[in-house]
C-alpha cells in the first residue's frame, strides 16, 4: 500500500510534496469555509444589510431605513463613484474593510462608532454628486474665512441618525 | 589552540545539509500552522458573534422574590452582575486612607475637611463630625456601618437602611408575611440592630422584578412620594409599578435613593417632601408648613433643615429630563461587548473617561469626547465659583447671627427674622453642595438656587440690623428709580459739582430698643 502510494507519486520527494499540497489544501478549505460562513461574498456586492452583517451599525442600519436616504445604498455616500474612480473605490473598499475586521474581531473600538475625517470628507464630495447644482451658489468657500462649507455640520442626520 | 609558527591549514567549513535539509519544511509548517491556526481562531469568533447576537440570555438559576444574593442573579446574567460588582472600583486619586483600626483598605476623601464651611453650617447636627465624598453603590453598607454618624453618642434609626442596604432582604428577615408591617418595624428599629439584618448593598432584586427583569419600585418612600407629585400634575392615584413608562422607570428606580427626604415623626417613617412639586422652594414650603426642622444650629439656634442628595429632583429640572433622557442614558450607558449590547452596572459618573463619555454623551451628542469634557467642566466650575461664594455669604450670616446672639443686646424679633432667612439660605446651600453632580445636572436651576442662597443671606444679615429690603416682583409696578440731583448746569468747570446728598448708610447698631421688622420671609 504504501510502496504503491510511494511509486505513484514518483519517490519520497514527490509523497512529500504531495502531503505538503494535502495541507495547504486543508488551510485553502478552513479558509474558505470561513470566509463563507462569515458571508464573506456579501462584501463584493453592495446591498446595506451587508453593513450590519457584524451588528455594530445595527443603529444606522435601522436608521437608514427608515431615513431620507433610504433608497441610497451606503457606498454611494461612503465610497467613491465606482464606475468613474474604480481605484479609489477599491482602495477605499481594502481601507474600510480591513480596519473594519480588525477592529471588529479586537473589540478595540468605541461603543458610538464614528467617521475618519477623509471619509467624512468623502460622504460631503458625494453629497454634491446628487445635490450640487442645487447647491452650486452656496457651496463655494466662504469670502472671509475661506472655510469649505460642510453639509454634514447642519444635515448631519439625513444620512441615518446616530 | 594555534600558535604562530604553526599556521593552522583553512579548511572549508563543511556544509550542515542534514540541518539545513529540515530548516524550510520546519518553517513552512510552523508558519502553515500558524495560519490555520489563525484562521480556526477567526472562525470561533465569528461564531461566537453569530451566537451572541441570536442568543443573549442563558437562564442557568431560577430567580424568585427571595434570590437576595446577587450572585445568583450573575449566573443568569453575568455581563451585568460583573458591571455590577466593579461598582467597587475606585481610582486611586479618590482614595484615602482610614484611619487606624478601620477595617478598609481604603475609603473617600472627606467632604468636611475639603470644604470646612461645611462644619460650621452643620453645627449641633451629626453630619459636622464625618461627611465624605461619595463612592460605588457596593460600599454603601459598608460604609454606612462605619460613618462615626451612627456610633454613640449619635442614635439613628433603622430608615437609614432604605437606602444604604438591599432593602428586601432586611423586610424579609423581619416579617417575611408582611412586608408594609416589616417597613415600619425596620424605620422605627435603632440603627445596630436594623444593619444586622442587611446583608447587602444595592442589588438586582431592589430595581428587578426577579421573574420578568422588568424595572420596579422597592421602596415605599418613593411609591408615596411620587404619587403625591403625580397628583399635583393632576394625575390621581398614581401607582410607579402599574402607571410609569418604562422610560419613567429608568429614573424611578434611582429616585428612591437620590433624592431629599426626611424622617417623619417617632415612627421615623421615610417621607419625600413632594407634595408641592419638586423643586428646593417647594421642598422648603413643605417643611414649613408642616413645622419641620432637622436640627437647632447650636451656633444660632435656628431651627434648619438638612437637605439630602436631591439629584433626581434637580436633574427633573434640566434639559436631559426634558429631552426624557434618564439617569440609566448617562449613568448606566449600554456598552458594546462582542456583539449584543449591555446595561453598564457600573453605576459611574460618565466622565470617568473618554470611553464612558462616548458611551453615554455621543449616543446623542455629534461632538468629540473632549468637547464634551469641556462643556461639563464649564458647568461645573461655574457652579464652584458661584456656589463658593454663597456659601461665604451663608457663612457669615451664622456668625453675624452667633456675634449677635453673644452680645445679647439685640432685639430677639431680628434675631428671630434673621433666623428664618438662615433656615432657608442653609437649606437651599446644603441642597446643592449634597447634590452630586457639581451644578450639572440642571445648570440654570442650580444657579439659581445659589443666587437665592446669596440673596437670603444677606436679607438675613439685614433682618439682624433691623432692615427690611422689599422683594421686586414686577420692576414695572413696584419698583420706583432713585435719582441722582441734576448737576447745576451753571457750575464753573474747574470746579467740581457737588455730589448728591448721599443716603445714610445704616450701621450695624444692636439696639434692643429700635422697632421690630416687619416682614419675615
């Protein structure tokens, strides 16, 4: 039995190659099981619920759905456009995602959550992706202080209510 | 060893295949291992995730009306039970040491030595000899049984139990059939033999109903109080554990302790002086017209009152009760643990640190923790300096009224008059030094109270001289300018107009033969 195993796999070496190949098949398959048990897929894709697949933003979730906004998905405020900026959106997708497991699986984050500043900036760009030609005249930085106006500061609950 | 004559031929060192052979598959397996073993840890986390959210309550112990130990409570609940317990938690700034032969390690700084005026107010009274700052809910009985308020020659009463034990257990040793009959025994009991029943402080069981963990009221004190209070709202029989929201609830339950009270009659049954309302003046309304004083001042002999920990009725005055945002939003804040949320026990202040204030302000609150901090401490400083001063003026109205009294020529109707005014600048000083939030929980409304503490201080120094200032009420109406003569208008002007015939100011002369004031506040 085991002389034919050996002669079949051509020697010791190539048995050992063939054990080596068995497990990281092993580690392959415990991956991808985990990564299917977690409903990883969902976060290819860009349905809301993805986002409280880890319940942390059940609040905004609830809120969303039940907001203004509802019929805009998150990414289209927090992500750059996919279609136009296809790197950035990645790139944006790899940030969130990876700090977002980290931070999840560590436990290491706050009970109210809240927006870096370049994403907060980012949700403000999308904001005037639907509403700037409405805004256009009230969106320039101001004559004196030269300070960007941010929609978030007043509007900062249409989104979802914290 | 190699000398120099005798030159050692260079060898190359021989290659250690058999090691080298084994090094990469050694590694590649500890690093496959490690892998797998990561990812398998990945998994049962998020497994464990999965389960929290789907299940959060595994119940282990049956809980019945006598589970007084919260322990067995913890078995059921134990994210709540270990919040619980760390109520004993003290950061080592707040330590101080006891002194010798207390059994503590460690207890709160005192009140009285921070701030003596303290002393001076309470003189003739228990509270002059040992005041401390507060600590957890899990030292209540604790220390109670130690404050030098209840050793001899001080007598208390059993009522102080209500509030500085788990009160169901103490009725249950004493009547378990019986329990309205069981209060009354406990109140009336000396404090000794009361605290022999409690076994301990602030539990489950005072706030839970053992069966559905629904919020309840324990204490008849409060079952009372507030139907008094509901029936000037115009709410007629009002029953907590029948006719609250569970919003109301969440302030209820610590509204049977933080709160101002008193002990009525020889029964000493625990009373909340509601039913006017709940503010200091409708307290001090109370109290006078029932005829009630706590104490005789023994530097005045004014018949005082002493004001508790009112901090519900002061948080019922600001914008967070308005805003129906309980004491449990800001005290107890639900805290992330994996993924389901808990009721934090640790019954704290919310600025105990940056992750508290997120949990408790930023539920509502779009600001950073520091702006958050900052805010508080502005009330709070605030508050100190206001509250510092009237608590100068209180103070020197006791020895103004103390001097007077000791020079015994003074017209006893202003002694009496200044009294009065002493009774309610000391009543309204204690009521927001007791209270525990520094100023914050109703800011304007503690101002306010300060302004009236600064005012009837020195109403009362004026009543001792035999003064009495008018109260305006409406400025419009009866309130009349005092001017200033024109200036001649013909004056040369080198040389200076002449000032104004000025109002004699009346010293302080004792004369026990000048006329007695009229009003009294």
């Amino acid at each position: 039995m085991v002389s034919k195993l050996l002669a079949l796999a051509g020697g010791m070496r190539g048995f050992l190659v063939l054990i080596g190949a068995g497990l990281v098949g092993v580690t392959v398959g415990i991956m991808g099981f985990t990564f299917g048990y977690a409903n990883g897929f969902a976060y290819f894709a860009d349905d809301p619920a993805t986002c409280k697949q880890c319940h942390s933003m059940n609040k905004q979730y609830d809120a969303w759905a039940k907001g203004s906004h509802k019929t805009v998905a998150c990414q289209e405020c927090h992500s750059p456009e996919k279609h136009s900026q296809p790197v950035q959106w990645l790139l944006s997708e790899a940030d969130n995602g990876f700090w977002h497991s980290l931070k999840f699986t560590t436990g290491a984050y706050p009970t109210n959550i809240k927006i870096r500043d370049h994403n907060k900036e980012l949700v403000r760009e999308n904001c005037l992706n639907c509403h700037g030609n409405l805004v256009s005249q009230i969106e320039q930085p101001s004559l004196h202080s030269n300070a960007q106006i941010d929609c978030l500061r007043c509007h900062n609950e249409v989104g979802h209510k914290r | 060893m190699s000398t120099a004559e005798e030159p050692q031929p260079v060898v190359e060192p021989k290659p250690d295949h058999s090691r080298r052979r084994w090094l990469l598959p050694a590694a590649f397996f500890v690093i496959g291992a490690l892998i797998t073993g990561g990812i398998v840890a990945l998994l049962m986390n998020i497994a464990q995730r999965k389960a929290e959210s789907t299940q959060p309550f595994f119940q282990v112990v049956q809980l019945t009306e006598t589970s007084f130990d919260p322990a067995e409570w913890g078995k059921n609940f134990p994210a709540q039970y270990e919040s619980w317990a760390k109520t004993a938690e003290m950061p080592a700034s707040e330590q101080a040491t006891p002194p010798a032969g207390d059994p503590r390690a460690f207890m709160a700084k005192s009140k009285l030595a921070a701030d003596p005026r303290l002393v001076t107010m309470w003189q003739g009274y228990a509270f002059a000899v040992e005041y401390n700052e507060p600590r957890g809910h899990a030292y209540m009985l604790l220390d109670q049984q130690l404050v030098k308020r209840v050793q001899p020659p001080f007598k208390q009463p059993g009522s102080c139990l209500n509030c500085h034990a788990s009160v169901p257990e103490v009725l249950n040793a004493i009547d378990p059939k019986d329990p309205a009959g069981a209060w009354a025994t406990m109140n009336k009991m000396p404090y000794a033999d009361a605290a022999k029943l409690a076994k301990h402080p602030v539990t489950c069981i005072d706030c839970h109903d053992p069966a559905t963990m629904k919020l309840r009221i324990t204490r008849p004190a409060f079952v009372e109080g507030i139907k008094a209070y509901k029936a000037t709202q115009g709410i007629a029989n009002f029953d907590p554990n029948k006719d609250a929201t569970n919003n109301e609830m969440r302030a209820f339950v610590c509204a049977q302790c933080h709160v101002e009270y008193y002990f009525k009659g020889d029964a000493k049954t625990l009373v909340f002086p509601w039913k006017n309302g709940l503010t200091a003046n409708n307290a001090l309304d109370y109290y006078d017209s029932i005829g009630f004083s706590d104490f005789t001042q023994s530097l005045t002999g004014a018949k005082v009152l002493k004001a508790q920990h009112p901090d519900y009725e002061t948080w019922a005055q600001g914008i967070h009760a308005k805003n129906g945002v309980t004491c449990a939003d800001c005290h107890m804040p639900y805290t992330r643990q994996g993924a389901v949320k808990v009721s934090d026990h640790q019954v704290r202040s919310p600025m105990a640190d940056e992750a508290q204030i997120n949990k408790s302000c930023l539920t509502c609150h779009h600001q950073t923790e520091a702006e958050m901090k900052g805010r508080v401490e502005t009330i709070q400083s605030t508050w100190k300096e206001s509250s510092s001063k009237s608590f100068d003026a209180l103070d020197q109205l006791i020895r103004d009224i103390a001097a007077a009294k000791a020079a015994g020529n003074v017209n006893p109707d202003w002694i009496a008059a200044a009294q009065q005014w002493q009774r309610k600048a000391q009543f309204f000083q204690d009521y927001t030094v007791s209270e525990n939030s520094r100023g914050f929980h109703a800011p304007q409304y503690a101002l306010s109270i300060v302004a009236d503490v600064t005012d009837a201080a020195r109403r009362g120094q004026l009543a001792l001289r035999g003064i009495t200032e008018p109260v305006t009420k409406d400025p419009a109406k009866d309130y009349t300018p005092m001017k200033a003569t024109p200036a001649p208008t013909t004056a040369a002007p080198a040389t200076p107009a002449p000032a104004a015939t000025p109002t004699p100011i009346v010293n302080p002369v004792y004369s026990p033969a000048a006329p007695a004031p009229t009003a009294t506040p």
